[in-house]
C-alpha cells in the first residue's frame, strides 16, 4: 500500500472531465490547495490541505465508487507528499498566472486555424501572437493532439480569458478547450500564416512551402506542452492497433472490449426487397473494411459480411445493433463462421478503392458511432449548391437543415434528417454516387445541431 499522503492520484479522467467536477467529489472533505489535470494520461493530482482529509476522501470512496459524467474513476495515494511547482510546470498546467496560455483542442470535428482561435481569444484583451502545432503523445504510436499557444499583451487578459473559456466548445457539441498557464517567457513567431501569426508585426514572411512554421515547438514540447506517454492497447492480433490508440487515446469506446477475435458478422431481419451487397457495404465499411459479403439465397432476410478484423467486427455489432434500415430493425451478431468461403453468390470488396479505412484509419475509427440523425457529404464539386444536395438526398426522408462549408479547399455538407432511419438510409443508398459529375462520400456525423 502506498503511504498516505495529501495528494490524491485520479485515474480514467477522460476529456468530458472538467477541472470543477474534480472539485465537487473532493470539496466535501476539505480544502483542495492545488489540482493538476494530466490530460493526456486521462489522469489528475488532487492535493488536500493535510493527509487526514485525504485519508477521510479514500476511505469513503472505499466503499462507493466515484463517478462523475457516468465515467467511473479510480483514486489511490500518491507517490507525492507534496506537489510542487516543478511537478505541475511538468505537466504544463501551473497555478502561477501567465500572460501565455497553452490550449488543446479535444473532439476536433472541424479545423482549427489562427484566425478561428484569434476570433475566440480577442474579446478577452489583444493578442501579440499565436502558434498552433500538432503535439505528439507518445513516441510509438505517433498519437497527435492539436494545440496552441496564445501570448496576451497582459496577465490579467490571458487570466480573463482562461476562466471564461475553459472547457468551452468553439463549435456545437466539438472543438472542446482546456487551457492552461504556459511557463514561457515569449513566443517566437517567424511567419504569418494560417498556423503562426504576430499580430504585432504584420510584415513577417509567409513560410516557405513544405517547412514547418514553427519547428521547436512541435520538436521541444516538454518544456511547456502535455507530456504523454500514449499507452499503446494491447491487441496484438490487430497489424492497426496503432491507429485504434491514436483514435481513442489509448482506451476504447464504451463497450468495446478489442479483445474479439472473430471477423464475420451475420445481419438479419434485413428487409429483402431493398437491400443488396453494396448497400450492406456502404453502412458497415463505417466501422471496418470490407473483405465480402453474401447473401443467404435460402434466408432472404439473412447476410454474412466479412470485416478486415475482429476489432471492426466488434465497431460494427456494437454501433448497429438495433439500427434501423428500410423499415426494418436490424439484428447484427458475430457469426459462428471465423470467414466467408469465396464463391459464385459472394461480392468481393477486399479490393475496393470505397473502403474507408485503407487511409487516414485513425480518423475513421475516432468518428466511428451508432446511426444519427445526421450525414455527412465529402468529395462535393466546388460548384454544388445546397439546393443540388438536398435534391439528391430528399426521396430517402424530410430534410431539416443542411450546412454547405469548405474544409482545406474542398466543399463538404451536413444533412439533417428527421429521423435517424431516414439519414440512414440516405447513406446506404447514396454513398459513392455520382452527384455534378463528383463520386460523393457519405459518412455519419456525430454532431446533433447544424
């Protein structure tokens, strides 16, 4: 048993964790001197006044287990007796205020350029400078988290701005903010550009194409940025783990065990008259690649669909389990069969240029979710009109509401059906469709709200 101290180690702080919910499970049983959230660990430090506080908070949650946003935590003494400014500078979060403020970006759904976040920190007092880099958490598994550093003119404004701010979202439901005090001096801008910009010199060069706009801070984040270890999961039968750590952050989705071994998934209760293969292929490539698919000729109502491996077979079953397509609840179970036998009534997709997760696999895994009310559309010609959009999607459902925007250069939309049956199937039947002469592709959006 570690021996008591003052300082309370929380384990499983996930990102929806915010500072004051830490507050609230500890608050009852003295008075929190300091509070180090180490987010890229999903874990905190709580220090109490003294040890018999601590001692009181532990034997409690003994015996009931602390949860907070329905998340269970894990609270044990900590190594430390004492935390101190070395130890909360580590981490990139100190007490002491500064005029530099150190922010990630959590469930980053939409880009983040200097001119968003100059649009979101202003108010709060002027800006000198500002970089933005990726930051990587941990050396093997190349897991990435934006983030930005914001020097105010003054302390009092970058104090401002960090209590309004904290744990906001720049958009809805996305983009979240933590935000601390960085233990900088003065940042270092040497481009005005879409990733660096000195709003006290606007006669800076753009960079030169190809470099990075600013090298050290990206290369030296110890200094001042979240020191991650990115703990890798343990799947060895997966050749992707790396991305499966990369999209979740080293843990997984609720009620996924990663631990499923088997491929195939049998899907019944289908609607026989309006499903076929490719259909199939466009709602479950969401989850996983797709090996093949058949067809049960004497169960009409029956298919067995192939996945890449047994962690995409687990995405599928889990997510669309009870979905509803075409009228029809679906029934998705992992099939007694480890694969399906190639053949004359088998379609064959391992080839395909539509499966999603040949590229860009840790993206595709973190957006991965249960059907929602709401699609979204990529690879749209730079001429489409919403009008065009809604024209093509219309005959599956009534369409709420539809955002036509541009993301690095390329036109996307979201659509926003009634029902989630309706922008399902708007999906199965439309991804990989031709629309202006484009082949668009269809996804589900977690977002809720346009």
């Amino acid at each position: 048993m570690t021996e008591p101290s003052k300082v309370i180690h929380v384990r499983n702080v996930g990102h929806e964790i915010a500072e004051n919910d830490l507050l609230q499970l500890f608050q009852p049983f003295g008075v929190i001197t300091k509070l180090v959230m180490l987010r890229a660990k999903n874990q905190a430090l709580i220090q109490m006044q003294d040890v018999p506080s601590a001692v009181n908070a532990l034997q409690f949650y003994a015996g009931v287990q602390p949860s907070i946003r329905g998340r269970n935590v894990y609270v044990q003494f900590s190594s430390h007796q004492e935390l101190t400014t070395m130890d909360q500078n580590t981490q990139g979060r100190g007490d002491e205020p500064n005029r530099i403020l150190l922010v990630t970006i959590h469930h980053m759904l939409y880009p983040i350029t200097v001119d968003v976040l100059h649009q979101v920190f202003s108010p709060h007092g002027f800006v000198e400078k500002m970089v933005t880099f990726q930051k990587s958490a941990g050396q093997l598994l190349q897991v990435f988290c934006f983030q930005a550093l914001i020097q105010y003119q003054s302390r009092q404004s970058a104090v401002a701005a960090r209590t309004t701010l904290q744990g906001r979202n720049i958009y809805d439901g996305c983009c979240q903010l933590d935000i601390q005090f960085s233990n900088l001096d003065e940042l270092q801008v040497n481009y005005n550009n879409e990733r660096s910009r000195d709003f006290t010199n606007p006669n800076l060069p753009t960079e030169q194409k190809g470099r990075s706009s600013q090298p050290g801070y990206g290369d030296a984040g110890g200094m001042y940025a979240l020191q991650a270890t990115g703990r890798a999961v343990g799947f060895p039968q997966m050749a992707n783990a790396a991305a499966i750590a990369a999209a979740f952050g080293g843990g997984l989705p609720p009620g996924i065990s990663g631990t499923n071994e088997r491929c195939t998934v049998l899907v019944s209760n289908l609607n026989p008259d309006r499903v076929d293969e490719d259909k199939l292929f466009n709602l479950f490539s969401i989850y996983g690649n797709i090996v093949r698919i058949k067809l049960l000729r004497n169960k009409p109502d029956h298919a067995l669909i192939q996945m890449g491996d047994g962690f995409q077979a687990e995405l599928a079953v889990h997510f669309l389990k009870g979905a509803m397509l075409f009228g029809k609840r679906l029934e998705v179970n992992f099939s007694k069969h480890p694969n399906i036998t190639q053949g004359a009534e088998t379609h064959e997709y391992i080839n395909s240029n539509l499966n999603r997760f040949n590229r860009n696999a840790a993206k595709n895994y973190r957006y991965c979710c249960s059907p929602t009310k709401m699609i979204h559309l990529s690879t749209l010609p730079q001429e489409v009109t919403e009008e065009e959009i809604v024209s093509h999607l219309e005959e599956h459902g009534t369409i709420v509401n539809t955002k036509l925007f541009e993301m690095n250069g390329k036109k996307q939309a979201l659509v926003l059906f009634e029902t989630e049956e309706q922008a399902t199937e708007a999906l199965v039947c439309k991804h990989a469709t031709s629309l202006a002469g484009s082949i668009i592709r269809i996804s589900i959006s977690q977002l809720q709200a346009i």
